[in-house]
C-alpha cells in the first residue's frame, strides 16, 4: 500500500514538471452569493394548482398551500419576476384556483397534456424568452408534477429552486421522497417566504419593502400578525407624538 501511494505522489510530481496543470476546482452555484435568487435572474413557473389535484392532497392542509402559491404569486409580481402559469387537462382538472388566477387576470395558462411540464414545448419556449436561468417551481403534486419538469430542467443547466411547501404530494411521504429525489438531482427546496426574502434583500428598497409587507400580513401566519401588532405600536407612538 505504501509502494502504491508513493507511486502516485511520484507521478502527480512528473506532471507537474512537465507542465501539466492540475484542474481547476468547478465553482458550485449552490454557495457563495450567486447562489441566492435575485428578481432580474428568476422566472417562475406554478404547475397545476387545480380542484383534481386538491382533491388528492394529503402531505399538506390545503388550505396553506394554497395561501403559500398564492403568497409566492403575489411576491412574483411585485418583484416583477416573470411568471408561467400552467394546468393539466383543465376541461377536466379544473381551472386554475381562483385566487391565484386572480393575481395574474390577464394571463391563460398554458393548457397541457403532458404530464411532465418541461416536454410541453410551448412552457419550454416560455422560459426560454424570458432569458432567465434560476427556475422558481411550485406544483401539484410533488412527486409528478414538480419532480418531473424539476429534474428535466436541471439536466439541461437551469437552476432550479423547489418551493416545498407551496406544493404536495398525496402523502407525507410522497412529497418527501419528491423533494429528496429532487436534492439528488442538483434543486434547491425552498419555501415561499425564503424566495421573497432573497428577492427583497434589503430593507433599504422602499420601492418593493411596503408591498412585500403587505404579503407578509397577508399570508405569513404568526410573521403577519407580528408586523401588524408592531405597525399599531408605531402608529401609538406617532399619535402621541
């Protein structure tokens, strides 16, 4: 064993005498600060968020997946982030839940037959257009909906960020067996309010902050209530004063 190891080290020392660079180590798009999502590199694509799919839901309480897309929706917009809606067999499915329809009212999802998203040409060209390459994707289910186009679009060198809990799965253990899979591919999981603040950033933006405060009282649960009870202090405050 000692032979071979010195065998090796004696060899690594003969290339690089006879100038052989060693490769360089890839910089990995999941650390340092590339790896956070900003609004001018994102798209976001919300997948069959549909009664059918509803109906099935057990990993989650539907009623917080659907204040979570919608949640995710309205941080989209008001970052400007461009925003794919898409459905399954809606004659069928149903149409897109209507509070999230309603965020973008002008918008028809692209109707589709594939199961997989990503082999519906139409969405593809989609993404494409909007010259992003960090893939925000929320989907019902988890393990179908979301895996699939998910793992497709990170073979082909997109960075693709899972938002976990504004999808699910039938069960617990499907969606959680999704988003392990999905690890293993190279995607990122996610959870709305995280997208919002890599979004944000910086309080200092006031052009953005007051509106992601809005959703946050909105749909953030214990954080919404808490900045409520805080803009009642202030405003006590400011009327004593």
């Amino acid at each position: 064993m000692g032979q071979y190891s010195g065998d090796i080290h004696s060899a690594k020392r003969k290339q690089t005498k006879t100038g052989v660079t060693p490769m360089p180590q890839p910089t990995s798009a999941k650390a340092g600060l590339g790896a956070l999502l900003t609004p001018q590199d994102s798209a976001l694509i919300l997948i069959d968020h549909q009664a059918f799919q509803f109906a099935n839901l057990h990993s989650h309480e539907p009623t917080m997946i659907v204040n979570n897309v919608i949640a995710l929706a309205k941080t989209a917009k008001i970052f400007g982030v461009p925003t794919i809606l898409s459905t399954v067999l809606e004659a069928r499915g149903g149409y897109l839940i209507k509070g999230l329809q309603d965020v973008f009212p002008d918008q028809k999802p692209i109707d589709r037959t594939f199961i997989n998203t990503w082999e519906d040409q139409r969405v593809v060209d989609a993404v494409k257009k909007t010259g992003r390459k960090k893939l925000i994707m929320a989907a019902l289910w988890t393990e179908i909906c979301l895996a699939m186009p998910a793992i497709q679009a990170a073979g082909e060198g997109y960075e693709v960020y899972a938002v976990t809990d504004a999808s699910g799965g039938v069960t617990r253990e499907a969606h959680d067996m999704a988003v392990q899979r999905m690890i293993m591919a190279g995607v990122v999981p996610i959870t709305w309010m995280a997208v919002a603040g890599e979004l944000q950033r910086d309080w200092a933006r006031e052009d953005t902050a007051g509106k992601f405060a809005d959703i946050l009282a909105a749909h953030g649960g214990g954080s919404g209530i808490a900045y409520a009870w805080e803009q009642q202090l202030l405003g006590q405050k400011a009327g004593a004063a």
